[in-house]
C-alpha cells in the first residue's frame, strides 16, 4: 500500500488508500507522498472572511425589523 503522509503544526500523519483528512489550514501544513507512484488526493477548501458584523443570536436574526416579541 502507498502512504502519504500529512505534517500538521508540529504532527505528522501518514494516511492510507481512502482515509480523509479535516483540519483548519491556518496552521502550517504540508503533503507528501512517500513512494515511487504519484498519489491523487482530492482537496476543498473553504474560505470564510472576517466577519464586518458581529455575530447575533439566531432569535435575534429571526425577529423582523419593527417587531417585538
């Protein structure tokens, strides 16, 4: 079987055919394949941007404007 191995912060991972992988990449992180044959993988990403407002409760954020409770 080939491994790949993942560097994350300060740990390493080795992963084999069709494991998976889920971590913030905030933090340093790296790929290798450790053999003679190529290795696929399959990435997404997903960015969020800061966020302009400040977070409101979800009750909050279903209240209509001019509407009380």
């Amino acid at each position: 079987m080939l491994f790949r191995s993942i560097h994350y912060g300060d740990q390493q991972c080795k992963l084999g055919r069709r494991d998976a992988v889920y971590f913030d990449s905030n933090t340093p992180h790296s790929y290798q394949c450790e053999g003679k044959k190529s290795a696929e993988a399959i990435i997404v990403t997903m960015y969020q941007p800061p966020s302009a407002m400040p977070l409101r409760p979800v009750s909050a954020a279903r209240t209509a404007p001019g509407t009380s409770k």
